[in-house]
C-alpha cells in the first residue's frame, strides 16, 4: 500500500496534518466522553476528514476511494479471526467448557495466588494458541469469571490476563502478529523472537512479582468464600461440570500449536461447543448452534453469573467489527496521502542516537495505534517509517522488529478505539482506561526498550561503528 506517485497530489504541510490529527482526537474524545457517541461514528467521520483533505492536496476521489479499499482489505483477517472467536465464546459457554474452567478455578486456586496464576496460565495458553485475541476469549474469560467470584476488583484481573496473554502473542511463533512484523522488518521469525525474549522475560518476571506482591492482599481471610460457594453451586446446578468439558480447549489448543490456521481452528473449536453443549448440556442441537451468532442467554435467578455467561455469539462482535474495516480504512488514506511520513520526517533530526531511535520507533508504534486505530496498521507502517533511521545508524533490523512489536502491539490494547482496545472492552465488560493501569507487562516491555537504547545494552549493530559507542 505505498504512496501512489502517479496521482498528482501533493504531501500535505505538517501544519495540515497536526491540524486534521488534533481534529480527529477532539471528535474521538468528544463523541465517547461528552456526548455519549460510538466511536465507530466519530472514525465514519474522520474517513472523510481525511478525504476533504487528500482532495485539497490534489488527489482524485478515486484514488481516495481506492486506498480506503486497499487499507481495509491488508486487515481483513482480523475481521474473520474476531466473527470466529465471537461463536467460539457463545457455544464454549453453552456447552460447558467456560463455566467447568471457572468451577475448577475457584475450587482450586488460592486468591492470595490468583493474580499470579491468571498471568502464568494466559501466558502458556497464548504461547500454544499465538492468539491474544484466542487467549482473552478463553482462559481470559474463564479467569475473570474466577476473579469475581474471589472479589478481586475486574480492571485488575483484566490487567493480569492481557499481561499475560500479550506476552504469548509475541513470542509465539503461531501468531500472526509476530509472523507480520518478522516480515515487514525482514528480519528471521526466529531471531526475532530470540531478540524479543531480552525484553518479554525480563517483563513477565516483574509484572508477576507485582501481580504477586498485590495478590497478598487478598487472602482467603478477606475473600467472601461463601460467594465463592455460593457461584460454584449455581454454576453446579446449572451446568454438568467435568473435565471432559475440558477437552474442546484442549484440541483447539493442540491444533493451534501444530500451526493449523487460525479461522478454521477457531471455528471448529466453535463447533465443539455445539456439539458438547447437546451432549452434555442437554441442549437441542439447532439451540447449541444457535448460539454461535446470538450468544449464550441464561436467566438463572443468580445475578452473578447471568452477567459471566450471558455473552458471545457472532453479533456480540459486529461493533468491534465496524471500528476494525473503519479504522483500517482510516489508517489507509492517512498513508496514502503521505500525511504518517509527514509527520516521521519531522522527527529525523531528532534522531541521533539508539536511545532517540527506540523512544521514536516506540511513538511511531503507539501514534499508528491512535491514528491507524488496528494493531496491523501499526505493525505495517512502523517498520515502513523507520527502517531508513536504523539503517542510517547501522543498528541491527532485529532491534527495529523488537521495538515495532512493543510498540505496536503493547500498546494497541492502551487505545480505546483501537482494534485491540474495543476487543478487550467489550470481550470484559471493563473500559479500557479502568484496566489500562494494570497492564504492567505491557509497560515494563516499552521501559526496558528505552533502557535498553540509553544505555546499548542487548543492541546489536551490523558492523561495528565506533560512532555508536560513543553517542550516548
């Protein structure tokens, strides 16, 4: 998707585009702060913003109209990965599979541990699957679910969950936006991740001695343990529990892990649930499938878990849907019309050392989040705006494929109109900025990658340039 030379427009001024970017920001604040608006109007809005402008510089409104195609179409997949993970929650909950994980879960972890725990086995199962996304919908699910019934406040336990599944997403060879940005940086998958792994295991062993640390104060002293058995009863009543209803996650997991497609996989995990749902469950079977589009409806009495389990289904996705084709569309024109180099170029000079490069590479990674609003456009671009910087220092691409996943990826969950960030609000029920503070994996990964460019520790070069031991 590359700036068309043979239109006749011209590169808008950085004053053009701080003006249309300020622009967007206000009805992107406004609309969900003040008025009570979608976001997915106030991006519907902003494509035309950008069209009004791209005109003036010159462009046909075809062309416009060709490069919203081009940008919606290079994220397409994300579209099909959400409509798959949306029936795979609906029939996972008809058929058992959630609420038997939650059964287990409060039944067998301790809350002065739990924090720790819900990081580590979303961890393990993004590492498997490669799917944040996948990570959130299933254990993420399953250990919120167990974080409320233990009386651990929801933006936490969010926090714990993203924390983890973020820090499998990016070191699993199966995931998508791992494979994305080992390929636009050209760099190997397998030294990506190794370069990678300076930054992610560091992250993980400090987010978890914090998560530990505030896990302590909750104890099974301050724990309402008869909610707990209270929900684990309604749960009992209301579902057969067993640990064959494991066994669906298991398979999706496993086939995942073979590095079978992701929409297929998710899908035939989705079919499972149907089928375990009119086995186990004593569902009708049109009912169980039913559930892949509607979502699962329950009117149980027990308030609690009406809320957990009334959720998933296809048309549980639609609005996350509508910001993933806007946004990208969004992303599309604003590279298009040059206005994403504009603004990169304003800050080369300020580029002169590793230090400079990283906290760049990280904002370039974080504004495509915001103005690109999907995590793909922030893979796509990044490596796209910076790769000449790095060249020009003679740093190694493996450190610009390292910090174009912290930027673009850790941060992707931060925006709340970003793909990511309307996923997980709307997969938890918890706005964004409620669990934005507790993404402490997330944050400890961009710290170290600053760290890392001031002080030259774990930054290769590809030869050896005395200038950069020098530049501090």
């Amino acid at each position: 998707m590359n700036h068309n030379h043979e239109s006749h427009g011209r590169n808008p001024t950085i004053l053009e585009v701080l003006l249309l970017l300020a622009l967007f920001l206000a009805i992107a604040f406004s609309f969900t702060g003040i008025f009570d608006l979608s976001i997915q109007l106030a991006l519907f809005i902003a494509l035309f913003l950008v069209i009004m402008l791209g005109l003036r510089l010159g462009y046909t409104y075809n062309d416009l109209q060709e490069a919203l195609k081009n940008g919606i179409f290079n994220g397409l997949e994300a579209v099909l990965i959400l409509i798959a993970v949306g029936a795979l929650i609906g029939t996972w909950i008809a058929g058992g599979i959630v609420p038997s994980i939650i059964y287990y879960g409060l039944e067998f972890i301790h809350p002065s541990i739990f924090l720790l725990a819900t990081v580590i086995l979303c961890a393990i199962t993004s590492l498997a699957t490669g799917t944040s996304w996948g990570t959130a919908g299933t254990a993420g699910i399953a250990m919120v679910g167990v974080g409320e019934g233990l009386g651990i406040p929801l933006p936490m336990v969010v926090g714990a969950v993203l924390s983890g599944a973020y820090f499998g997403d990016k070191l699993s060879p199966l995931s998508d936006s791992t494979v994305l940005t080992a390929s636009m940086t050209k760099v190997n998958i397998v030294e990506h991740i190794k370069s990678l792994l300076f930054v992610s295991i560091p992250a993980l062993i400090i987010s978890g001695i914090a998560f530990t640390i505030v896990g302590f104060s909750y104890t099974a002293d301050n724990t309402d343990l008869s909610r707990v058995e209270s929900i684990m009863t309604a749960i009992g009543n209301t579902f057969h529990i067993s640990w064959i209803m494991l066994i669906p996650a298991l398979v999706v997991i496993v086939l995942l892990a073979m590095k079978k497609p992701a929409i297929p996989t998710i899908a035939f995990g989705a079919l499972l649930g149907a089928v375990w749902a009119f086995i186990f469950q004593n569902m009708d079977f049109i009912s169980a499938l039913g559930t892949a589009y509607e979502g699962f409806s329950l009117q149980s009495g027990n308030e609690f878990m009406d809320e957990l389990l009334n959720r998933g289904g296809i048309t549980s996705m639609v609005g996350s849907v509508m910001v993933i084709i806007l946004g990208l569309g969004f992303g599309g024109l604003l590279n298009y019309i040059g206005a994403l180099q504009v603004l990169v170029d304003s800050f080369k000079k300020f580029i002169k050392n590793t230090g400079r490069l990283s906290v760049s590479t990280l904002l370039t990674g974080f504004l495509s989040n915001v103005f690109g609003c999907a995590m793909y456009v922030s893979l796509i671009l990044t490596p796209k705006i910076m790769e000449k910087s790095y060249d020009r220092l003679n740093v190694d691409r493996r450190i610009l494929s390292r910090n174009t996943e912290v930027g673009g990826t850790l941060t992707s969950g931060m925006v709340p109109w970003s793909d990511n960030g309307i996923f997980m609000a709307a997969m938890f029920g918890v706005p964004v900025l409620q669990y934005l503070p507790y993404m402490w994996l997330n944050f400890a990964a961009i710290i170290l990658v600053i760290i890392y460019g001031y002080t030259n520790k774990f930054i290769w070069y590809t030869e050896r340039n005395p200038e950069n031991e020098q530049i501090r």
